[in-house]
C-alpha cells in the first residue's frame, strides 16, 4: 500500500493511488515481474488480438529503410522490435531498451524463433536516463510504455537526445474513443470485465486496475501533440486507431 507520504515530499500516481514518487519505478518494476510470463497472452487475448495490428500500423508509419538502427524504449517483450526489425533488414539493428529484465526474457523466445534475433539487442535501462549517447538512432520508438514512466515528458526529452537529427519518434499508446457510446461501452469493458479477467486468467487483478486508470490519466492525443512539441521534435501528427483506443504519434528531429 502506498506510504503516507509528509508535506515536502512530492507524489505521483500508479494508476489512480498517490505514492511517492521516489517509489513508482519499484511499482512499476514490481507491476511488470507480476505480469510478464503472462503478458503476451493476455494482451492478445484482451484486446481480442488488435494489438498485433496497431504496433504493426504504427511501425509501418516510422518510414524505416534497410541498415536503420532503431531503439525500442520500454520495448519489453519486443513485438515492436520484431517488427522494425524486418523493416531494417538485412544491415540495420534494433536495440530494445527496458527496465525490467523479466519482460525481455519472457519474449526471448519468440525474437528467436522470428530470424531476426541477431538484428535484436536487449540492453535493461531506465528510459529516463537512456544508456546511449547523443544523435545515435534514426528512430526511436515506444509501445504502451511511456505512460509508466515517473515523469514521461523526460522519456520523451531522453529519445528526442539519442536521436540524429532527421530521425523519428514514434509514440504509440492508449487513449479513449471519441464516438459516446463506444467510450461507455469501453470503460465499462476496461474498469469492470478487464480486472476480473485479470484476476481469473492471471491471478492479478491489481495490475489489471493499474492498466485503465493509468489510462485516464494520460494525456489527450492533442495535449500529447503539442508536449511533443513543445520539446522540440518537428512535423508531429497522430492518428486514432480504433475509434482512439490507441493513438499513433509520429515527429521528427530537426
Ligand atoms: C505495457 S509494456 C509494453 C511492452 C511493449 N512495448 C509492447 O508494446 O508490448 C510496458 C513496458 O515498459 C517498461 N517500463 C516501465 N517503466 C520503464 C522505465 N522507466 N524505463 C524503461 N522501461 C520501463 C516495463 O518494464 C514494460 O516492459
């Protein structure tokens, strides 16, 4: 349970509990090792298998070319990775960067049965410090994983530095449908079926509740747009997949 945290000391939010916010990478951590050996299933079976789909647009919208070098941050089981990966083929390289060790070696696996495990690095880090110097990457991309961050917009500052100038971001992450009724139809979906299912399948409703709080708390594709912005990347445009389910942001560095 969250501490009780004194005046000076400042707070975030892990889903909709308020926690120190010197805690939230250890909750994040600990979220992720509970879910790992069950999170590709779960995924698929979840978003009844949409997921593949929207990293495979969202990928397709990056404009990777053969020899890139690409970095997947928070790039845990590594669809994404898979994915740029035959989009680089046969010179370039993905390195995919993650906190949490358990989530890359539970898709260990299947980078090794795709034929493109030699093309795939895995390097654990935090994205709010990432471990590469600057103007490395011609793109840099993110799947359902900046919104875990303690400070995301520094997530967004660490990929826009190891970026070459020229290269893209590619955000993609979860957001709510416009049309009304599809929204009530979803939340009700996300707050009331996905934590039992949660509970039933995985045996861990909490990180099942984490999952569409931390939703609602993230920024909309507009107030992303202008973050995004507002750090400094050029030309930033989304798009809504599934009614807005999922946003795909792109930008470039100049
Ligand atoms: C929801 S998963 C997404 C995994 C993958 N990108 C995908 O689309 O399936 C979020 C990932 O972010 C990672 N993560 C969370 N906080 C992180 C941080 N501060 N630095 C690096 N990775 C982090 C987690 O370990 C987890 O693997």
């Amino acid at each position: 349970m969250p501490q009780q945290s004194c005046d000076s000391e400042k707070t975030t939010h892990f889903g909709y509990l308020t926690i120190p916010e010197k805690d939230k990478v250890e909750w994040v951590r600990r979220h992720f090792d509970s879910v790992a050996k069950k999170y590709d299933s779960m995924n698929t079976l979840l978003s009844l298998g949409i997921h593949y789909q929207w990293k495979r647009m969202a990928v397709g919208m990056m404009g990777l070319k053969s020899g890139d070098l690409v970095l997947d941050v928070c790039g845990g089981t590594g669809d994404l990775s898979r994915m740029a990966a035959e989009r680089v083929v046969p010179s370039g390289r993905v390195m995919l960067y993650d906190i949490n060790w358990e989530m890359m070696a539970a898709g260990k696996p299947r980078i090794e049965s795709s034929g493109h495990a030699r093309r795939i690095s895995h390097v654990q880090g935090n994205a709010e410090w990432i471990a590469f110097p600057d103007d490395t990457f011609d793109a840099a991309m993110v799947g359902f994983g900046i919104r875990n961050l303690t400070h995301f917009e520094i997530g967004f500052r660490e990929m826009h530095r190891v970026l070459k100038p020229g290269g893209t971001l590619m955000c993609l992450e979860f957001s709510e449908p416009v049309t009304p009724w599809f929204r009530w139809l979803y939340d009700f979906y996300s707050f009331h079926i996905m934590p039992v299912v949660g509970k039933v399948l995985a045996s861990c409703r909490p990180a099942y509740t984490y999952l569409p709080e931390s939703i609602r708390l993230f920024p909309d594709p507009d107030r992303l747009k202008c973050i995004l912005e507002e750090i400094g990347l050029k030309h930033v445009f989304y798009r809504r997949l599934t009614d807005g389910i999922a946003v795909v942001h792109v930008g470039k560095k100049e």
